[in-house]
C-alpha cells in the first residue's frame, strides 16, 4: 500500500508540474482582412425611410400573417427535425464531460462451496474507482469541441426558424398573388367572350369578316386555356403554404384576396452588426471553433496518457458483515503511450486539421454569402419601388386604351386586331403588375431575413 501511495504521489505531483503543457487550439481570425474587407457602410444603402426592428413579422400588419407564421413554427417538419437533433447534441455533450470526471464503479460477489462435510461461503465486496489525469488538454478539448457543436446545432435551429417563418410570409404572399391572378385571368375571359360576342353580331350583319370572328375565337380559346393555368398555380401556391405550416396540401384557397400592408423598411445598419446577429453566420464560426478544439484533441492524443485507479474492498463469509469493519484499499497508476501506430495518430491530426480549414473555408463563404444576400436584397428593394411605380403608370395608360377601344371598333375606326391587342395589353400589364408587387414584398422579407431578423 506503501508504494501504490508514493506512486500515487508523484503522478499526482508530475501533473501539477504538466498542467500548463496542454495543447491549446489553433486560431482562426473571423473576418481576415486579406479575405474580405468590411465595408462601414453597405453600398446600397436604402434611400427611403427606414424603422428599427427585430422582427420578421414587424415588416408587415397582417394578424392572419402571423398567425400562419406561429402555426409553422410549432408544425412544421423540418424544424422538429432539427430541434431533435439538437436534442441528441446536448446529450453528446453530457457524454462528453463525463471524461472530465473520476468513474465509480462497484461490484458484489457471493459463492459458497460444499465440501460433503460442511458449507463456506465467500463473500466479496469492491468500489473502484478510475480516473485519466487531462495532463495535455485532450478530455477537455473533445468536452470543447462538443460544447460548440451544440452551439452550432442551437444557432443551426434559430436559422432555420427564421427560414421557416419567412418561408411561410413568402408562400402566403405567393398565394394571395396567384389568388389576384386567378381572378384577373377569369376577367381576361369575360372580356374576351364579350368582344366574341360584338365580333359575332358584326359579322352576322356583314360589317365583319370571317377573319375577324376567327381571330376574336382564338383569343377567347387562349384565355380560357390561361385561366385553366392560372386556376392551377393557384393551387399549387396553397399546396406549398400547407406543407409549410404542416396541413394537408389540398390545395384549397383559405388565403385573403387582399396582400398584407407592408410596413417601413427594416435598418440596414452596419455590416458587422448583421454579420454578428445573423444566426447561420453564427452557426458556421461555431463549427470552426469545434473543428479547432477537435485539433487540439488530435494533437493531445499522441502525448502519453496517465491514468489513476483506487480500490476499495472487503471479503467476508457472511454478507451482513460486508459493511462493517476494515476495507482494503489500494491505489495504482498507469502511464499509457503508444509505440507501434504513432504513423496512424500523425495522419488523424493532419486529417482534423485539415478538415478544420475546410470548416473555416466554408464559415467564410457563409460571410460572403450573407454579405451578398444583403447588398443584392437592399439594391433589389429600392429596384422595384421604382419598377412599380412605372408598372402602375403602364397600366393606367394601357386601360385608357382599352376604355374607348370597343367604340372606336363599333365606329370602324380600329379594326377587331387592334381592340384584341389592346385587351391583350392591358391585361398583361396588370398580371406584371401584380407579379411586380408580388416580388416587392418577397424581396422585402428577403431584406430582412438577411438583416438577420427573426421570430
């Protein structure tokens, strides 16, 4: 017992002395100047009025909106996914830590043996106890890299919550334009069906030819078959609203006619700041710092690894007496170095270190990306505030017309391909019109997705 204490003794003493020998990690600057060069200010900065908001939700007025956006993110399947995997994660990092920490075991042994003349019974009872001194930093490193792997996966989650959420505002606002197309194609068709019906009765007292009838039936057929498709994408809009929100894609109309008002735009404010409240970017600088520590570890593992182990135990020929009296004790330990694989340990090293560029690589393409997202959203936002503005005037200018196109025809002052033409104009102006504001208020909340704003 003498020996197994002094040798005790002087592992533990040879530790203290190692302590501050533990490897560390490399290190990755977040934003290297070599690399990308942060602006102060984006370069296309807004030119209208902007609020100060953190929420996706605040860049419209529209409860029905909202409430849509809730529904996903309480059902929507992708986002329970990963909300289970985060949940595995956190488990991996108990596991993790354990390494940290001694391990008890204990263990109860009974035999008995009869000689023909008489029974004995043996009975054992022992608490072990083991516990591998992190001299160079390898248990805490893993425990390290474990920790920002569940950062990264809870960071992972809040990114794609916002995804899912601006995901549903996007497939909402689809919907009540495919809606607004719907009704337009089905006016496109009466208006149609009503110059068949002018061109019929001209032609029925001669004023017309067949030509004429026969190009005002051909329009008629392409609306129809136009508001076959529209009726259609229609559908196919509140099918991927459903899936989203996690309903039945049945493809049923439950949205309004009407699009949600559309509040200020979001502040852009600087790019560092986005960069550091954008979750996904958040994400990807966690996974370098899991990478690094899974070096640190790699490296720490060819270094000789020391172990302590302890005994406690009794031996007894009645299992009452198991727990009184004297106990042996002991303790023990172990150096362990590997002599014959030291090739294999160096090549697991190279592979994590250079698996860790890779992850560095890829964090600062994720910069870049969310760099662009911005710049691109901030540039198309102020795009089609001006594209709108003269869509509106194209279709004021294409319904006057249109408004004095049937008596002209009635007057024979245009013929019937003129009137159609016009009819065709005006409705096409509209449906760019609506699809105009459509992508306005999808890029909007693009905008402010890539602000990182969320729910």
């Amino acid at each position: 017992m003498t020996l197994n204490f002094l040798l005790g003794s002087i592992v533990v003493s040879v530790a203290s002395i190692l302590a501050g020998c533990a490897t560390t990690p490399p290190t990755f600057e977040q934003f290297p100047e070599e690399r990308a060069s942060l602006e102060e200010n984006w370069v296309s900065s807004p030119d209208t009025q902007v609020t100060l908001t953190d929420s996706l939700l605040a860049l419209f007025n529209d409860d029905s909106l909202s409430q849509l956006v809730e529904k996903s993110q309480q059902r929507n399947l992708s986002l329970l996914q990963q909300k289970s995997a985060t949940d595995a994660i956190s488990a991996i990092v108990v596991q993790a830590n354990s390494g940290l920490y001694p391990e008890l075991s204990t263990n109860v042994k009974s035999s008995r043996q009869d000689n023909g003349s008489n029974i004995t019974e043996n009975h054992t009872l022992t608490l072990d106890v083991s516990w591998e001194l992190d001299l160079w930093g390898r248990v805490s490193a893993e425990s390290d890299s474990a920790i920002a792997d569940f950062e990264a996966s809870m960071a992972t989650y809040q990114s794609l919550k916002d995804s899912i959420a601006a995901q549903t505002m996007q497939a909402y606002i689809n919907s009540v334009s495919q809606s607004q197309l719907a009704v337009l194609s089905e006016e496109k068709y009466q208006s149609f069906e009503k110059t068949l019906n002018v061109v019929t009765s001209q032609y029925q007292s001669g004023s017309a030819d067949l030509n004429d009838l026969t190009e005002a039936r051909q329009n008629l057929a392409s609306a129809r078959a136009d508001n076959v498709e529209s009726q259609l994408s229609q559908r196919n809009a509140i099918r991927t609203l459903q899936l989203l929100i996690g309903d039945y894609p049945n493809g049923v109309d439950f949205v309004s006619v009407d699009l949600p008002v559309m509040m200020l735009a979001p502040d852009a404010g600087m790019p560092a700041e986005i960069l550091a409240r954008r979750p996904d970017v958040k994400a990807a600088w966690y996974s370098v710092q899991s990478a690094a520590w899974s070096v640190a570890a790699k490296d720490a593992a060819q270094l000789p690894n020391i172990s302590l182990t302890s005994s406690l135990g009794k031996t007894s020929d009645s299992l009452k007496d198991l727990l009184s009296g004297d106990a042996l004790w002991g303790l023990a330990a172990s150096i362990g170095y590997t002599l014959f694989d030291r090739d294999a340990l160096k090549a697991e090293l190279a592979q994590s270190q250079s698996l860790a560029d890779q992850v560095y690589y890829r964090y600062l393409e994720t910069v870049l990306t969310a760099l662009n997202e911005v710049e691109t959203a901030l540039d198309t936002e102020q795009a089609y505030y001006q594209y709108e503005i003269a869509q509106r005037d194209v279709v004021s200018q294409a319904s006057l017309l249109l408004d004095n196109a049937e008596q002209d025809y009635r007057d024979g002052l245009i013929d019937v391909s003129d009137w159609l033409t016009y009819q065709r104009s005006f409705f096409d102006e509209q449906s760019m019109l609506i699809s105009t504001v459509n992508q306005r208020l999808q890029n909007r909340i693009s905008l402010g997705l890539s602000l990182g704003l969320g729910v």
